[in-house]
C-alpha cells in the first residue's frame, strides 16, 4: 500500500500531473531545506468531482489512505463544514488539484485561521492546478 | 525584506519589528518575503509595477492592548501603519496598504464573537469575526437573527460596514455601516475610545442606542485613517417567517421610469423591505439569436428603438424587476398584491409570482435555493461562476476593479448614465454590453452603476484599465455623481472628485488628522487623507 509521504512523492505525479510536477515537487523540498521525508501528513486532500483527472486524484489519494473531500468548484462546504473546524485545532496540510479559484481562495483562509502558505502551486491543464498548504514554522 | 517604510532607516525598523514581536508574540511578526506577499492585492491595477501598494511587514494582535502597544512602537519609529480586518476588499485594494511601505496591522486573530442579544437582535464583535464566524455564532446559539453579508461572505462584519460595504436581505440591514451600533477605537496616541453609548462606564445600551450624547462621530472612523475599529456593535434582523419574491415584465424602452418609480414608492413606502433588482432579459438571451447579438454588439450601443421592436416581435421583455418581500406570510402575500395593482398602471406590464420560502430553510432548501445571501447566509459560491473560473486564471483578466458611481434612482438617471459610460467604454474599447448594464439597488434613494473593470498580470491590460477609470472619474464629476468606494490606489482622485468650495471637504479631513494622528501614523492616504508630513512632501 502506498504511504502518504509516498503519495505525495510520485503517486500525484505517475498518475495526474505532468512532469513538471515531478521536478518541482522535489526542488521546492530542498529549497526549504527538507528532505522528501520531512514532507508534512496531509489532513486532507481535495479534488473536483467534476473532472476525470481530479478525481483519479482523489481516488489514489485515498488508496493511499489519505482523507478525502470532493467539491464541486465551490469550496464553501469544505471551508464551513471542515476546514473551519480542523484549523480551529492548529495548522494542518492539505494537498489538491482543483480549478484556479479554489486555491486562490483556500490560500486566504489558510493564511487566516494560522500560519500556513501554499508551497507549491503548478498547473495542470488549463483548467485545474495541483497546490499544497502546509504550515509554516519559524521556531 | 523587499520594502522599508519610506524615511524609517533599516535599524529603526528591525528595532520596531522587534518591538512588535514583544508586544504581540514573535510568531505573530511577519517580515519574510514569503509572508509579506500574502498582504498583495491580488486585484492590484498595478501588479508588479512601481507603484504597486506594498506592505513592508505585518503584525497580528490578538488583543486591544496589543493594538495600542502596536500604535505605541509606530509613533516612536514614525511607522506607518494600515489595519485590516481580515482583508477581502477584493476589487477595492485587498489587503495592501494605501501607503507602501506600511506594516499592515492583521486583525484577524481578534475574532471573538462578544455577544449576541436575541432580545433586542443585535451584536458585538471584533474585527477578525468574518460573516462566517458570526453566522456561525449564531446558529450555534439557537438564535433567530439573520446576518446580512455580501456575497462572497468571507469578508468581516467590521471591515465591510467601515468601507460602507452592503449586503442583500432587509431595508435597515443592506448598508452595514448604517445597521451599526457602537464602536471602540484605538486613537493614533493609543487611547481608546467608545462611541455612542459606549462612552458612559457600564452602559447597559451600548449596542441598541446608536448616538449617546454630543456629536456622533461613528462616521468619522469609517473610510477613514483616523483611529483602528477592534470592537462593532451590529443589528440583526429577526428570521422572518417567511420570504416571497414576485416579478415584473415591461416591454418598452421607457417603461424603465415607471418600473423605477414604482419600485421607489414600494421601497421608500415600507411596502416592501427587500431589493427591487433590474434586469433586461434582452442582453441575457443574446447567446441564442445572433440578431440580437447583432443589436447589442452596435458601435456606440444598441438602440432603444431597434431593441424595442425586438422585444414586441419576439415576446421578450424590455426590463424586468424582481420583488422581495420578507416577513409574514399573510403580510407579504398583501403587499405583493398591492404591489401588482401599482404596477398594473404601466400598459402591457405583466406581473408573475416567483418562488417562496419559509424559515428557517433546510439543508436542502439551503442547496437548491438561488442567491442564498438573500437570506443572509455567507457562501464563496461566487468563486465557482465560470466568469471567475476565467478572471482568475493568469491572463487576460485576473480579476477586477469596481468601478462604483452612486447616481440618482430613476430611469432617466440610468439612461443618461448608460449613454455617458457607453461612450467611455467605446473610448476604451471596453465590452459595451458592460456599459449597457443595470445598476445595482442596495440603497432605498439612489443606485449604484457597478463595473467591474479587468486587471491582469499584464501591464498593458492594467495601463488600460486604470485610463479608463480616471475617465469614468472624470465624465462621472461632469455629471454629478460620486464614487461610493474605491481602491487605494484611484482614492486620491475620487476625493479630489468630491470638491466644493475648494475641497473644503478633504481639508477639513485633513485638520482633523494633523489633531489626532500628528505623526501620520495610521493608513497615510486612505481616502485620500494625508498627514501633513506626507501631504507637505
């Protein structure tokens, strides 16, 4: 069974992504000094029921046993109904390949409930991009 | 550390970030590149040019004292500041500061609901409660009040109503400034201040009376860079019975003056306390019949009388508008009728009932109901609209730029308006379908052309966009009317607008600021109000 960090590391890019991903991916991780094993848990990963691409994302997300949360383009339930609470608890990743203003609005409320950043963002297609938003620590 | 504060040497600021990592946690301090680029205005008509508003950090209290340590360290280092609540003023500037090189002071960690009073329908909160939060609060109490939220509704019930923000359900709730009750304020010399009846020590009134005694200054802080709001009082309207929404079909070009007059009189009567929205179903069914097309897409804009026979041959109305009633059932059921007599004085008007709720709504009913801000419930939904799919991609429109003339509430008025922002968007070669639109009715005496202009990570689109608007400024002076709201960076021009008697106005703004803000502290040219170092400069 593919493991989380696994997923994160070649599942999303063998199956959905382009290569660019691949190599972004990767480099991104160095660039802030971690290894591919200090990627975070992801609390959750979010995909578009209305794409075939997003959702064989999902799917191989949560074969490797990851939370998964379907949305179709509006993101207020996964906000209201979910990430509202778990980031009431503290910082916590998340990972998905949705359309553009998904991210850009999770970016705002991720920022806003603590101290998290999106730290990787890459297109996709022309339509659906792959990002991360994990917490950011200074200490 | 891309930006400094203009005239604040690198020590002096490291010395106050310091200071401000003291006062509110050093976690709570954000300098990093990274950090700071997430107080852009992602709208910014200037993405990536000079002259873009960029903070040079931020700072997060959770707590007036740390407000006012905050406004403490600021005077000492002459930092500017420019506090946000939790910044969604998408379209008006964002998050960015009005002066670059500020600290932006994030409010968004003092989020406390403080109280919600079922009894008398009212609340208080502090800036970082977004409408979701409240709305939240709210159900989890089990009270039946209503929020009134803009839509998208992640913005905060403090930040929206200080930029005179507006929302979608009952006269009295729409314009947020004016639903407001009570303030606390943090001074630019860090004293705070109580308005209203909060300045009496153990007021029991704070947030049902809205004046106290002597001048009432709620209005001063709004707009304004002359103090830091942390505590609002709100009220809320009682959940109604029920909701029933009607409309109205007329079939010619000046049956837009009755149809607004007629509405006006419902509105201003009492009769009926929702929206009275317009619309032409002409410009909607354009994507089905290429002649219509044609007639809408005319150099100059469509004409009236070309359209009109359109409309007669195909059945299709000129104009319509869109009733709302809330309240009781049986009332609302008598004022839709009486409303449907009033308009039966406009030959060949038709008037057709629409859906109609009870409440609360299920679930269900939450999901399937259309524009569910009507009933005061916040969603991002507007996110998801296939004009935002494509606005937020990279290019050609990353987003938007309001554009917002308030003009007189009739149907002369709008027609004068079309032709004169037709011409500008012809000038510009801006979509004239655009220009052709309908205004907006949050207001109970005037009505608000709202355009949305693109802005874009390409700088010929922006350089575009922003000669635009300075002409839209310029023929809407000419014309009497005024801008309601603008992005930091037109807020100088939009005030220059506003000049009687020699810009007595600002003049008078600025006095008041060189009194209690003398080291110019606080959002230097918000509104186009600069302290006197930065004015005389």
């Amino acid at each position: 069974m593919t493991s989380r960090r696994d997923f994160l590391r070649a599942g999303i890019a063998a199956t959905t992504l382009p290569v660019s991903f691949c190599t972004i991916f990767p480099s991104m991780a160095v660039g802030q000094n971690r290894s591919m094993h200090e990627l975070p848990v992801l609390y959750k990963v979010i995909f578009d029921l209305r794409f075939s691409k997003s959702r064989e994302f999902g799917n191989r997300a949560r074969a490797s046993g990851i939370s998964t949360y379907g949305i179709e383009g509006d993101i207020t339930d996964l906000w209201y109904q979910d990430l509202y609470f778990r980031w009431k608890q503290g910082p916590a990743a998340i990972a998905g390949l949705t359309e553009p203003p998904a991210i850009f609005c999770l970016e705002r409320f991720a920022w806003d409930a603590g101290q998290m950043r999106v730290v990787h963002r890459a297109d996709v297609s022309q339509n659906l991009v792959s990002w991360v938003i994990e917490p950011v620590y200074r200490s | 550390m891309a930006t400094l504060p203009p005239g604040v040497s690198s020590a002096d600021f490291s010395t106050a970030l310091e200071q401000f990592a003291e006062a509110v946690g050093p976690d709570w301090v954000f300098s990093s590149d990274e950090d700071v680029a997430l107080y852009r205005d992602a709208y910014s008509p200037f993405w990536g040019e000079e002259q873009e508003l960029v903070a040079s950090a931020a700072v997060s209290p959770t707590r007036v004292e740390e407000v006012q340590e905050v406004v403490r360290v600021a005077n000492q280092y002459q930092i500017p500041l420019y506090p946000i609540s939790t910044g969604k003023n998408l379209g008006y500037g964002g998050s960015a500061p009005s002066y670059s090189g500020s600290v932006v002071v994030d409010l968004k960690r003092m989020n406390r609901v403080l109280e919600i009073n079922e009894r008398n329908a009212s609340c208080l909160v502090e800036p970082g409660v977004s409408y979701f939060d409240l709305y939240r609060a709210i159900q989890d109490q089990g009270a039946k009040l209503w929020i009134d939220c803009p839509d998208p509704g992640w913005g905060s019930p403090i930040g929206n109503s200080l930029d005179h923000g507006l929302g979608y359900t009952m006269n009295g709730y729409r314009d947020h400034f004016d639903a407001h009750c009570g303030m606390e304020v943090v001074l630019a010399n860090g004293e705070v201040l109580r308005t209203g009846m909060g300045a009496l020590p153990g007021s029991k009134t704070w947030q049902e009376y809205k004046y106290g005694f002597g001048p009432h200054i709620d209005g001063m802080f709004s707009q304004s860079n002359f103090g830091i709001v942390t505590k609002m009082g709100f009220w809320l309207a009682p959940e109604p019975e029920a909701f029933r929404t009607d409309s109205v079909k007329v079939y010619k070009y000046e049956d837009l003056i009755p149809l607004m007059d007629t509405v006006s009189y419902l509105v201003n009567s009492g009769i009926m306390n929702g929206r009275g929205t317009f619309g032409s179903p002409l410009t909607r069914n354009s994507a089905k019949d290429p002649a219509l097309e044609e007639l809408l897409s005319r150099p100059g804009g469509p004409d009236p009388r070309a359209l009109e026979r359109y409309a007669a041959e195909n059945d299709v109305p000129y104009w319509t508008t869109d009733l709302r009633f809330y309240g009781l059932e049986k009332a609302n059921d008598a004022h839709a009728e009486y409303a449907r007599e009033k308009f039966s004085a406009i030959p060949g008007a038709k008037f057709e009932e629409g859906p109609r709720h009870r409440f609360p709504l299920t679930p269900e009913q939450q999901k399937t109901a259309d524009h569910i801000v009507d009933f005061g419930i916040p969603n991002m939904t507007v996110f998801s609209g296939l004009a935002m799919q494509f606005r937020t991609s990279d290019n050609p429109n990353f987003g938007d730029l309001f554009y917002a003339a308030v003009i007189p509430k009739n149907g002369e008025a709008v027609f004068e308006a079309q032709r004169v922002f037709t011409e500008v968007a012809s000038e510009f070669d801006l979509p004239l379908r655009f220009f052709s639109s309908l205004p907006s009715t949050w207001f109970p005496r005037a009505v608000v052309m709202l355009f949305s202009l693109p802005v874009s990570r390409n700088i010929e689109i922006n350089k575009k966009t922003r000669a635009a608007f300075q002409r839209l400024v310029q023929v809407s002076e000419e014309h009497g009317w005024g801008e309601y709201r603008a992005a930091p960076a037109f807020q100088d021009l939009v005030m220059n607008a506003y000049s009687f008697n020699n810009n007595v106005l600002r003049r008078f703004h600025e006095t008041v600021k060189d009194a209690i803000d003398p080291n110019g502290i606080l959002s230097p040219g918000k509104s186009g109000i600069w302290p006197k170092r930065l004015r005389d400069a």
